[in-house]
C-alpha cells in the first residue's frame, strides 16, 4: 500500500438545520484515506456516518450545510470547488453505494442501461463498451447468468444480486473512491456474505480506495483496513482494525463491543403435562392463490420465548399473521391454552383479541403520530380493562414506569417527540397495557442501534421474569435469538426445518438449512469472511440459498 | 432533521439514547414549546403572499358580516334611475334596475361566499367521510362508492349542474308558493353532491396511505370499530391534506355558483350575487362602462387570495425547506 493520500478531510464541520436554527450534525473531523485503502465508519444512528460519508463527495443533504473545513480530494478541494467540478468527479472518480439498492435504482430502467449512463455521461466509453464492460463486471462480482442479467428490470432481480449489481454500477468508471452506506443493513445474513464477498473482491482487484460506512462491528471487522468510531458528530476512537478489535482504549467503544454479550437468564422446561399458551396445529395458509405455510406446528409454553428465524420470505412474519388471525389459515387450527379460536379475528371476543398482543418492527409507523403517549397506552387500558379518568391514568404512569420511561417526562408528548429507542418502547407498554398472557414481537430490535436493542432485549426479559409473558420472537438476526430464545423454530420456504431448545439448536449435527444460517453470522474475527469463503469453496456449497 | 427517507437504519437520529430513562435532556428540542409558539411563529415565517391572503380574505369576511351596517342602502332597494353614473350619491353607480352597485357588492359578499362555504362544508363531510369510509373497508364497500363516483366525474361539472338544477328549479317550480330559499337549498346540495366526489377521491387517496399503517392494525386488532378506527386513527392523520383541498375547492365552487349565477340558474334574483351581477350589467361594458367588472373583480381577489393561503399551507404541510 502506499502512502498516497487520496482524501485529505480536515476538520469538516457540517450543520443541520432545524427549525430556524443551525445545529452541527458533525463537529470537526479529520479524516485521511490512501490509495486502495478501505476505512470502516462506525457508530449509532445519527453519530453522523453517512453524514460524513456524503461530505467526502463534497455533498451534503438538503437542510445541511458544510459551515467548516476541507475537503481534498486528490488536491481539489471539493466544499469549495463549483458544483460543475464536482459533478465532473462524481460518478468518475467518486462512486456512491446506497443502502437500498432496489430504492436506489430506477424501476423504469434496465440494470445495463443504468450501468452505462455514468460512463458515457463523463465520455468514458460508448454504449456499447460500457455495455460489454458491465458483464464483465457481472461476471467478476458473481452474478448469476452475467451475459442476461443486465437486460433485466430491478424487480427481477433478488435484493443481493441488485446490491450487487448497484456495486458493478459504482465500478463501472473505475472510481478512485467509492462510498458504501450500509451496503448489506437491508439483507439477510445469507445474501450478506455474497455481497460482502463481491465488494471486497471489487475493492481488491481495482485497488480503489473505499469508506464503509456501517453499524455492524463484525461486518465492518471484515472489509475495513482501519476504523474510526463516531458519536454525536465527533471521532471517538481511530485505529486499524486489528487493533481496534482486540484492544479499543475508550469506553465507548468497549461498549460497543460488549453488547452482544446479553443473555437472558436460562427458564426451567415446562412441566410434561403443561398446555401451551399458544399452538400451532398443522397450519397452511395462503395469499390468494400464492401457498405461503405448509403445515407449520409449534408450541409456546407461559413464561417462555420462542424464536421463529428464517430468511425473508421464510413465512416467519405469516405465521404471526395466522396467530393474530390477519389471516385465516386454508388448514389447520391455532389453540389459545388448549381452546381452538376463530381463526378470522373479526369473530374473536374482546377476551380472545386482549390475551395476544403485538408489538412491531417500526415503532415509526406503529404509532399514531396524532396521538400522545398518554392516549396510546390508555387507549386498551380503557378498552379492555374499562378504566377511565384517574383510574386510566394511574395504569398509564404504572405503565411507563414498568418500561422505565418517566411518566411526567412522557406522558403528555407525541410520538415524533422521542428516539428510535423510546418509541419502541412505548410500543411494548401498548401491549402490556392489554394485560396480555402473550406477546408477538415482530423483528422488535433490527430497526435499532445494537446498545438501544440490547436495552428492548433486556427490558423484554425482565418483563417476562415478572409478568410470566410467552413471547413469539421473529427475526433473522442469530445474535438476538442468541441473548433471548428458550426454544428456536428455523423456518424456510414456508415450512419448519428444524426446532427445538436453543442450547441444541446451536450445537451440531444441524439441518443444512440452519448450518447455512448458523456460519452466515459474521463474527468480530477479521479474518472470519475469507475463511468462510475458503471452506465453503473446498466443500463446494453455494454461498447463499438464492439462485446462483 | 435533516434525513427525509423513512428507513429507519438510515434516518439521522439527533438522539441516541442508551437507557431511556435518561434520554430526556436528549429528546427533541419541540417537546418544550407549546402549541401556540409553534403557531406564531409559522404566522411569523409566512412569506408576504400569505399575509396579502389572509388580509384579504380577512376584510371580505368582515364585509359580509357587517353587510347591514356598511352597505349604504338595501339590498333590494330601488334607489334611483337605471344605469346611473358613479356619483357622490352612488359611489359605483345603479344597476340596470336602479339598485345601488356598492350596497348590491356588499350583500353580494354575504350571500356568494356563504352559500360557497356552505356547500364547501358539505362536500368535504359528505366526500370526507365516504372516503375514509372506502379507504378503510375497502372491498365491494369501496367498489361500489369508487364506481358511483366515477360516474358522477364522467359527467363534466357545469352541464350536470345545469341539468340538476334546472329540474330542481322546474320541480321547486310547481309546488304551491315555494320558499325562495329551497332554490338556495336544491343549489347548495347539488353543487355539494357533485364537489364532493373530488373530494372523495382525495380522502381516499390520503386514507390509503393511512390506513396500511401499523397503528390502524394495531387498532383492529384491538377490536376497535369502524368508527373510532376513522375518527381516531386516520382522520387526525389525514387533515393537513384535507384542509388545503379545502381552500382549493372552495375556489372552484365559488367559480361555479359565479358561473351557474351568470348563466341565470345559480343564485336566483332578487339576492345579490356577484356571478348574476356581472351577467345583469354585462350590456354596459359594450358603452365602456367598467361597472360590471367590480362583482368579477371580487371574485377574482377572493379566488387569488385563497389560493396564496392555501399555497402556503401546502408548502408547510409538505415539510419543505427551501
């Protein structure tokens, strides 16, 4: 590597604005980046990554401004330089991943064409070139069927193969520096390691210098040559990656490191003649014609967490649909402590529809923006429990209390008026406020910051210990189901694979399915990816379950 | 904020919090301000348009209200000669009957506005509420109000207008000493009827968009009704959209009922309107008389100065920033 300095950032200062003031989103950072090196941005939500990320192409968001510092990007520096001299670079030299890669790509357009507008936008090359050029590309990241792949739509292709392609798009000029926001956040952990895999070998064979911007430490532990840490727009910590992992100096960043030590307490097995909270009989269910569950069975015990994991599209989200009755099932039956219920929740009684609860992965859209917290979580107490006036009230501030979120702070003010975190809480007290006997909770912690999920995690746990709640937990993240779970369902193409107590689950002999799931987990080693890579190549496994 | 997308794992978060309980000096800086701060000071950041609109639509409603006081003689006093010259006396003239133009303009202001506000009302509750209605059942319930619709808005406004009216009137006509206000009543509901299916379409459009949300889930599997579920969940949701189209629709009611006046089957005489006052003078402007333009130039103010308002809002409702 040499010691070229490709982008020399120093002391950016960038405002936000809100209402009629200006508040600083990044406080003044250094940042230097050679040829061919790849550095991992890190932090929370709102620590200013992708802020910055931006700011390397001397763009900022609308409603921000860059108040401070330079940016030089090869010796010109961009926050000064006219807009034409940066578009000139941009798509050029600077390329730009987004995170969603199907938001990112225009429908209406085929993936070649798309591919070749930047390069024949800067006259690098034809249409033609370029469209040779792109399957060559296709073919080096692994798409499947490089030649065809290009002619189609975005939605005929998966999300990895799209990510995929969106990175061969960033490539297509042969860049110097190419910016990925959080390049697999939206993926499963299958399709993951795919796209992972074909960025670092992008990176690798061009020698372009890349900032990865991204909230997973273990992914990050993967691609980064370097890391820098940010909180609240300033850098906490900067090191190589190697070191930054086995020996991080700041306590944030230790903290970061430790959250996914959480586990949950070990619960005592269900006595043998215990009747499950919930049941699943041999369930199939169907979208119209589309069959989505064939014959899904599984029991819930009281006090106790189940964790239904699976890929998108696995029927994880179905099978909740069934339980809540959203969806009738074609067969099968769900029993509520040994009683059958109507399977349409229009002709469930009061009782029926207050002993299962919900709560969602957007606590954003779960919530009434309308409404304050106070009427959120008093609505089912007075519609359930029939109280009102001071008595509602008492239970509201009962409520808040229990999910530790003061209730004078709280009460009065509307959802847009609190973090991520707090929010998700609200919707956990919206639940309890039912008084129910169990609990759906519906991918709960992957819109959250690791240490904010830890919390809801941490939270869910205490509030089953006390309340003896059975959860039905979906995800698809193996950590979560690894702090929290007492049995594991894994589901795939609608179907149960494998269940059981989680202490097997996560021992061999496995089924293939789970396996594939199981080493699919990034984990904070560095070296973990490239040895994946190696020992499925020796055994001849695919790297995914979509078709390559 | 300074994201707008809506994904979550993206949105810039001003605020982290590690333990809830502690987030409170990090919470946003809204919570503290009352609501009231909040409205003056979007009164204060109202660009000029907006204040000429509001001003101006200000001194009509206060010349409607005051009409009585301000109007120097009666509405449908015949004061003097026929098509006199503005004069000391008669400050824009009389009319082709002798009625003086300026007391006519004034009672205009009341009747004109408050029968388009009236039927304004009634289309945007009757419209409102079918389409929030359709939004949230969806299915046949939808299908047949959507298709209803479709067929009154393949039917272009004004002639449907004219056809109703003209066998309301007819209808109205043959009845034994008829109240002059049921030919007001049969306008104000037909124009209500044919407003209100732009009015549905709107709602429902907005309802739509509401009601695949999770909280409207979250409510029906409470066991919510049908009511509470519009009331409480959608319509709080869906009202900034809904009170622009207000505006806007105001105006084109307004026009219509001008324009239904002036071809005689509107605002029946002797009431003073400004659409059948333009179409009664209308032989002066060929002397080059300007008279019959003060009812059209009332009109036209009060649609521009509506819509300046309602610009406004729109551009506050959609969370721009210039």
């Amino acid at each position: 590597m040499s010691d070229d300095i490709l982008l020399k950032m120093r002391g950016v200062k960038i405002d936000g604005k809100t209402g009629d003031d200006w508040l600083p989103i990044i406080k003044g950072i250094d940042l230097d980046l050679r040829r061919g090196e790849v550095l991992g941005l890190i932090g929370e939500s709102g620590a200013g990554k992708s802020t910055m990320g931006l700011a390397a192409m001397g763009y900022v968001r609308g409603g921000c401004r860059i108040s401070g510092g330079s940016v030089e990007f090869d010796g010109i520096d961009l926050a000064k330089a006219s807009e034409s001299k940066r578009r000139a670079l941009r798509g050029k030299r600077i390329a730009y991943v987004a995170q969603s890669a199907a938001a990112s790509f225009n429908p209406a357009h085929r993936l070649i064409d798309q591919y070749s507008e930047a390069p024949v936008q800067h006259s690098v090359m034809d249409k033609n070139a370029a469209q040779e050029d792109a399957v060559d590309l296709y073919r080096r990241l692994q798409l499947p069927n490089p030649d065809e792949i290009g002619f189609r739509y975005p939605h005929q292709v998966s999300g990895g193969q799209l990510q995929r392609a969106m990175t061969a798009m960033a490539m297509s000029c042969r860049p110097d520096l190419i910016i990925f926001d959080e390049p697999t956040t939206a993926l499963d952990v299958t399709t993951q390691i795919e796209v992972l895999a074909a960025i670092r070998s992008a990176v690798e064979q061009f020698g372009t210098a890349a900032i990865y911007i991204t909230h997973d430490l273990a992914v990050v532990a993967q691609m980064a040559d370097r890391i820098m840490v940010l909180r609240y727009g300033d850098l906490v910590e900067e090191a190589e990656t190697r070191t930054m992992l086995s020996a991080p100096t700041e306590d944030y960043t230790k903290s970061l490191w430790a959250v996914r030590s959480f586990k949950a307490s070990a619960k005592p097995l269900p006595a043998a003649d215990a009747v499950p909270v919930v049941s699943l009989r041999n369930i199939d269910a169907a979208y119209g014609p589309v069959p989505v569950l064939h014959g899904v069975s599984f029991d819930i015990y009281k006090g106790r967490t189940v964790a239904v994991v699976g890929e998108s599209g696995s029927g994880k989200s179905t099978a909740a649909r069934v339980i809540t009755g959203l969806l009738p099932p074609s067969a099968g039956e769900v029993l509520f402590n040994g009683k059958a219920l109507p399977p349409n929740f229009k002709r469930r009684s009061k009782d029926q529809l207050r002993q299962a609860q919900m709560i969602y992965q957007m606590a954003d859209t779960a919530l009434n923006p309308k409404q304050r917290i106070r009427d959120i979580i008093g609505r089912p107490v007075e519609f359930y429990l029939g109280l009102k006036g001071r008595a509602r009230e008492e239970r509201v501030r009962e409520l808040l209390a229990l999910i530790e979120m003061e209730p004078d702070t709280f009460a009065h003010r509307f959802p847009g008026e609190l973090s991520g975190g707090q929010k998700q809480r609200i919707g956990i007290a919206r639940a309890l406020a039912a008084d129910p006997e169990f609990i759906i909770c519906d991918e709960v912690t992957s819109a959250l910051d690791q240490l904010v999920a830890e919390g809801i995690l941490r939270l869910l746990d205490r509030l089953q210990g006390e309340l003896g709640l059975a959860y039905m937990f979906i995800t698809h993240d193996l950590a979560t189901v690894r702090a929290i779970a007492d049995e594991v369902v894994v589901m795939q193409h609608g179907k149960v694979v494998e269940q059981g107590p989680k202490v097997e689950m996560f021992q061999p002999p496995h089924h293939d399915y789970t396996d594939l799931l199981l080493s699919s987990v990034p984990e904070m080693d560095p070296d973990w990816l490239t040895n994946l890579l190696d020992e499925r190549a020796r055994e001849g496994k695919p790297l995914s379950t979509e078709g390559v | 904020m300074t994201d707008t997308t809506n994904d979550p794992t993206t949105v810039i978060d001003p605020i982290a919090d590690p333990s809830a309980m502690s987030a409170d000096a990090a919470a946003p800086r809204v919570a503290q301000e009352s609501a009231w701060i909040r409205i003056s000071r979007a009164f204060r950041n109202a660009p000029l348009t907006a204040w000429f609109g509001m001003i101006t639509i200000a001194i009509y409603i206060f010349v409607a209200v005051f009409a009585p006081i301000l109007a120097p003689f009666g509405e449908r006093e015949i004061v003097g000669a026929q098509f006199e010259e503005p004069n000391a006396q008669y400050l824009l003239g009389t009319d082709n009957l002798g009625r003086d133009m300026l007391s006519r303009l004034i009672y205009a202001a009341r009747n004109t506005v408050g029968i388009a506000l009236l039927t304004t009302i009634i289309s945007f509750l009757l419209g409102g509420f079918l389409g929030m209605l359709a939004a949230t059942l969806s299915g046949w319930v939808d299908q047949i109000l959507s298709r209803i619709v479709d067929v009154l808005m393949s039917i272009p406004s004004l002639i449907f207008a004219l056809l109703a009216l003209t066998v309301a009137n007819t209808w109205i006509g043959r009845m034994d000493n008829p109240s002059p206000w049921l030919y007001t009543a049969a306008l104000i509901i037909i124009m209500a009827v044919l407003d209100s299916t732009r009015v549905f379409r709107l709602t429902r459009a907005v309802a739509m968009n509401i009601v695949v949300m999770d909280y409207v889930e979250a409510a029906r599997l409470r066991g919510e009704g049908l009511l509470y579920i519009v009331r409480k969940e959608i319509l709080p949701n869906a009202t900034a959209p809904l009170i622009a189209e207000f505006g806007l629709r105001f105006c084109f009611v307004f026009l219509l009922i001008s324009a239904l006046s002036f071809l005689g089957l509107g605002v029946q005489p002797p009431t003073a309107d400004w659409g059948s006052m333009v179409r009664d003078n209308a032989t002066l402007i060929s002397f080059g008389v300007a008279v019959p333009l003060y009812p059209a130039g009332a009109i036209a103010l009060l649609t521009v100065a509506v819509n300046f308002v309602v610009d406004w809002m729109l551009h506050r409702s959609s969370g721009l920033k210039d």
